[in-house]
C-alpha cells in the first residue's frame, strides 16, 4: 500500500540504492523504478495552485515540465515555490522563472 506524502516525490539514487523522496520520507525502492512508477509506494494529492485569475497579488501559479502544477508565492521580496525541489533546495527554476519575469 502505498505511503501518502504531503510533497510530490522523487528518485534519487545512493551507493546503496534508489529510493522514492518526499520531504523527510524516504522509501527504498526497486532498481529500475522509474518516475512513473511511483505512485506504488508514494501517493502525493497536489492541492490546485490558486488560479491567477482569483490569485492575491504574489501568488502564481506555475506548470512544471511534467505537467504537475505549482504555487509560486512572494511575501517581502522572498519567492517560495510548493515544488519538491524547493524544499529540498530552497530555490528551483520555478521561482527563478516567476522573480526574472517580475525584475
């Protein structure tokens, strides 16, 4: 049965194998187990980004290369994005693309 996460998760691989990563859950996975695949050991329900339509001033919402859908948020000059990558990172290509386009 697979585990629910609050993040989308991602593969990742270590010198003593690949695991499927959301936030601070990590679950060791089948060699071979691909992107798509993850959905047997991780469930991720993205909530929908607020639509720019309705959106407070700050918020974007933003689609990823593969499909999956983002908030980007800036609160006193700082962009957060909902992205695993920013958690991980704390930056992503996501808030770069939104605070370029705001410069």
């Amino acid at each position: 049965m697979p585990v629910k996460v609050e993040q989308p998760p991602c593969l990742s691989d270590f010198p003593s194998g690949r695991y499927a990563i959301s936030g601070n859950v990590w679950i060791k996975v089948p060699d071979g187990t691909k992107f798509e695949d993850l959905d047997k050991y991780m469930t991720h329900e993205s909530k929908r980004p607020e639509s720019p339509s309705n959106a407070p001033a700050g918020v974007w919402a933003v689609v990823g290369s593969k499909g999956a859908s983002y908030t980007v948020r800036a609160v006193q000059g700082r962009y957060t994005c909902t992205c695993a990558g920013f958690g991980w990172r704390g930056k992503c290509k996501h808030s770069d693309k939104i605070r370029s386009e705001q410069s």
